[in-house]
C-alpha cells in the first residue's frame, strides 16, 4: 500500500458539545474546529466590543503553520503572536519554513522569525 493511500478513517472524526455549549473536536476536523472558533470569538468581538479595546488578540503555537485557513483568521485579528516550534529546515522540505535563517512574511501582516 502506498503510504499516500494511508489516512484515519470517517469513524475517528469525532464533534461532541461540552455542558456550556461550545464544540470540541477529535480527528481530521481539529484544525476547522479551532478556526471555526476563533472566527465566532472575532464574530462576537465586533458584536459587543470591550471598553477601551484595541481589537482581538489571538496567542498561538503550533508546529506547522501551513494552512490557509489558519493564516487567513489569524490576520483578522487586530493582533497576533504565534510561536512555531518547530525548527528551521532544510531547502525544499517544508514550504515557507525552507528559507534560510531570518524572516520570512507570511501575510502581508504577518512575519516570522527563526
């Protein structure tokens, strides 16, 4: 079997409710849950801004930040600190994080460092 060919299957994506409402996720969904998540947080935040706010903020780490949709929310938000712990790699492994030791941008408002 190609390893290509190799994923979880249907039966281990699992979305339960917790008792104060929010969604949790278990299996290939992680990563829509969490974004599905902060753009209701965002959501809300434009709903009922706080008192003297600067905007939303959103703290993350990850260890790849390759998704799309990932990026696309966290540019959103007025702020954004995002700790990517792995380590730079060698050219042509791993898209953004292939470039040399230093900064890369990854949304025009959006750098990162290594």
């Amino acid at each position: 079997m190609n390893q290509d060919d190799l994923e979880f299957p249907a039966t281990f994506d699992q979305e339960f409710v917790l008792q104060d409402r929010q969604r949790g996720y278990f299996g290939r969904n992680v990563l829509k849950g969490l974004v599905d998540g902060m753009e209701g947080f965002l959501e809300e935040k434009r709903r009922t801004p706080g008192f003297r706010s600067m905007g939303p903020v959103a703290l993350g780490g990850f260890l790849w930040l390759d998704d799309s949709e990932l990026t696309g929310c966290l540019a959103r938000f007025a702020h954004t600190c995002v700790v990517v712990s792995k380590p730079c790699v060698p050219a042509g492994s791993r898209g953004w994080l292939s470039t040399p030791r230093g900064t890369w941008e990854i949304l025009p408002t959006m750098a990162a460092y290594c």
